[in-house]
C-alpha cells in the first residue's frame, strides 16, 4: 500500500503540471483569445484614430475571487512556458505554443529550447524562422517576426516598459510600442531590442548590441546603442528551418 501511495505521489510530482495544463485548456485558450481580441481592437482603434495612440483601457473591475483566480492562472500559465520551452521535441513545444497558447507561428519555423515568451498570442513567427535557444520574447505590444529570420542564442525583444518619470512607476505603453522584424534580418547572440523598434528586411544587429531605433533595410548595425557600420548583400535568396537539431 505504502509502495503504491509513494508511486502515485511521484506521478503526480512529474506528471500533475501537465495533467493541471490539459484539463485547464480550453480556460487558457479562452483567455488567450480574449487578449488578443483586445489587442487587435486596440491596435484598429489607434489606426482609425490616426497616429495618436488611444487611451489605455480602464482595468475592469471583477469581484475578489475572479481576481484571485485570475492572477493565479497566469501565474500557472507563465510557469507552464517555462516548462514548455524545455521539452525536448521541437513537435510537441510547437503544437503547445499555436494550439494552447495561441501563438501564430507559420510552417516550418523552428523554436530551440527554453524559449520565454509573455503573451504567446500577440506573438506571429513567419515561415522558415528560427528562434534562438534562451530567446525572450515579450511580444505585450505585438512582435511579428518574418519569414527566414534568424534570431540567435540569448536574444530579448520587448515590447512594454515602465515610465521612469510617472511616480507611480506605471506602463504607459500601448500597442505603437510593439517591435517589427522582417524577413532575412539576422539578430546575433546576446542582442537586445526596445519597444518601438523597426527592423528592416536583410539587416544584421552584431552580437551584444542594443537596438533602440529602427534599422533600414541590408544595414549591418553594432555598438550600445545600435548604429549602421556596414551594409548587407541584397541578393539573399537562403531558406531556413529545413532542418532542426533533435532534442534541442
């Protein structure tokens, strides 16, 4: 009896997270869809509104227990991406991330291990895309990434901050705070992008640096901050994510 009780109490220490994750599906699909509905309303309102970003929403209000259940479903769901990242099956990590999460990723894009991304569902991989072992990616404001875009070891996108100058430290970004990466621009380990940033098609960032403003097409930048040092071959024509090393 002993021996089957401690048997169970092992299955559900290795096994309970993603037992917990099955059944909790359909709430986290649900609640994943419900942000990025408000994002892309947002994002139609600021467009229809001109170049001026609109308001940030009001935070709804919600009794004590909804809010309590809330914060600890995130909770869940940001410690269950971590868990994600690490499976050694570049399959089951992908079909998690676009079928639980919600995340637009396009055929044949690869995510290599440990991989921290905050709001999967605001987050769009174009095809033939690779992403970076230990990538972080807080696509809150939207991050779309092209097709056949590298992204190297260690690299960190955001897209929200706090307001130095607000004294109470709030986030006052929206969505004109997201970051775009078109295709065949490469992004060396270690680099690191700001919110607002544009990367043009081709571009290289050198490893180390810090982009804090937009890179034109074919430019090679470096340096903290980022700037041009060179220019790229236009006639680029390599398609990535044929192959994938196993367990990684």
């Amino acid at each position: 009896m002993l021996l089957w009780i401690l048997l169970l109490l092992l299955f559900t220490v290795i096994f309970g997270k993603w037992i917990l994750l099955l059944l909790l599906t359909p709430v986290i699909r649900l609640v994943n869809r419900h942000w990025r509905e408000i994002f892309f309303q947002r994002k139609r309102e600021e467009k229809s509104a001109g170049t001026d970003a609109a308001p940030a929403a009001q935070p709804v209000s919600r009794p004590l227990p909804v809010r309590e259940g809330m914060r600890y479903l995130t909770g869940f769901m940001r410690y269950m991406d971590f868990q994600i990242g690490r499976i050694p099956s570049h399959h089951v990590r992908r079909w998690l991330l676009r079928h639980v999460y919600l995340t637009d990723i396009k055929d044949h894009a690869v995510v290599y291990w440990g991989s921290e991304i905050r709001c999967h569902s605001r987050l769009s991989v174009g095809a033939h895309s690779v992403i970076g072992d230990r990538a972080l990616l807080d696509a809150r404001n939207g991050i779309s990434i092209g097709e056949n875009v590298n992204l190297s070891s260690n690299v960190s996108i955001y897209t929200e901050q706090h307001d130095h100058e607000d004294p109470d430290f709030k986030s006052t970004s929206d969505t004109h705070y997201g970051v775009r990466i078109d295709d065949r621009a490469w992004l060396g380990p270690n680099t690191i992008v700001l919110p607002r940033v544009h990367i043009g098609e081709g571009a290289v960032v050198a490893a180390g640096a810090v982009v804090t403003k937009d890179v034109e097409p074919f430019t090679i930048v470096a340096g903290i901050p980022a700037r041009p040092v060179g220019k790229r071959n236009t006639g680029l024509r390599y398609t990535l994510g044929k192959s994938y090393t196993p367990f990684y």
